[in-house]
C-alpha cells in the first residue's frame, strides 16, 4: 500500500476536520496518483469531500465503527481486518489522521507534499524525517502557488 499527504513544516495535515491547504496543482497531482485505484479513508475525511461524497473513478474503501453508517458509491468496513480481507495491494491511503497512524506501517511509499508554512493545526502524519524506517527516494523542485511554496518528496521504506 502507498499514502499521499500534504504536510506543513510540522507536519501538520488539518485543522477543525479541515485541510491546511488549498493548492490546485497539488489537487491536480492527487487526482493524477489515485485514478483508478482503491482509496482508503476515514469517516471524516471523506466528510470534508464536496456533497460528503466519495471521489469519483477510484474505489473509495471508508473505515467508520458505526455500524449503521452507509454511503452510496463508497465501501464502509468497520475495522481494519475487514479492510484487509479485501485485495488491495495497490490502495492508496488518503487520510485523515487516524487512519494514517493505523495504516502507515503496511505502506513502502508515501507521497508527500512539503508545503513551506507553519500553520495552527489539530492533526499530523508521523513525521518520517524522524522516522529511521524511512528515507527520502525523489525530491522535486520546489514550486510556487499564490505565494506558498511547495515541493514533492517520496519516501520509501528503508531496506526494500
Ligand atoms: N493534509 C492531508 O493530506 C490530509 C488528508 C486527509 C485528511 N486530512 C485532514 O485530516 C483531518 C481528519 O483526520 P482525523 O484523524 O480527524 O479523521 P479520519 O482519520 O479521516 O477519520 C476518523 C474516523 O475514521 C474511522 N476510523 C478510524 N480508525 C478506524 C478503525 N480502526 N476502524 C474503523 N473505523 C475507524 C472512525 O469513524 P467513525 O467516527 O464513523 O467511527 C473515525 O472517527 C481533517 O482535518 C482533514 O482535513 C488531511
């Protein structure tokens, strides 16, 4: 499994069930690296979607413990050995926070957007700088949207 996610200079991810961050050619790039394959998120994240609703083209594979908790086009298990259960070698795991912290220790590859601010914030990824398992595999150069600056860096397991 993989995970992509846009962190601030802390690592922080949201604020107030929120994004940090609203940069289109990261948006753009998120699209681009999920078409098509599984996605797996928390019942929170997927409520910050338009509509509440699941992303379109991709299968959208939602964790939630309520067991009355339904939405249509998407797939709700209640734990994560029901989501194991299911073939997804190729998920991609798109937050929130909990769900990251629970999942990170099955994915090789994490795709991060480093966007250069500091900003007030409630939830963040495990900070893979710090992380001896992790090590950085592609740096890009930073880029610049509406004065905030950015860049894109993959990490990968160490050792694989
Ligand atoms: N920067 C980024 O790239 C990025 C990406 C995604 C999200 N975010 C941000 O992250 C924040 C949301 O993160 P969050 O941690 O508060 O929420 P979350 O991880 O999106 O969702 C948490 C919910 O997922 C369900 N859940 C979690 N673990 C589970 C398990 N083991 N089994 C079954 N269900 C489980 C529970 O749903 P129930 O309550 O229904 O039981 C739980 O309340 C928002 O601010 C959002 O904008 C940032």
């Amino acid at each position: 499994m993989k995970a992509i996610v846009a962190v601030d200079e802390n690592w922080a991810i949201g604020n107030k069930g929120q994004l940090l961050f609203r940069i289109s050619a990261d948006l753009k790039r998120f699209k681009e690296l999920t078409m098509g394959r599984p996605v797996v998120l928390g019942r929170k994240t997927l409520a910050t979607f338009p509509g509440g609703r699941p992303l379109p083209g991709r299968r959208n594979l939602i964790l939630s413990r309520d067991p009355g908790f339904r939405v249509e086009g998407g797939e709700v298990f209640s734990d994560i050995s029901a989501l194991l259960r299911e073939e997804i070698d190729d998920a991609i795991v798109i937050g929130g926070g909990s769900i990251y912290k629970e999942l990170l220790k099955l994915c090789d590859t994490v795709y991060v957007t480093k966007v250069f601010a500091s900003c007030e914030a409630d939830t963040w990824f495990p900070d893979l700088d710090a992380d001896p398992a992790w090590e950085v595999t592609r740096t890009e150069p930073v880029m610049e949207e509406n004065g905030l600056q950015f860049q894109y860096v993959t990490y990968g397991r160490r050792g694989l």
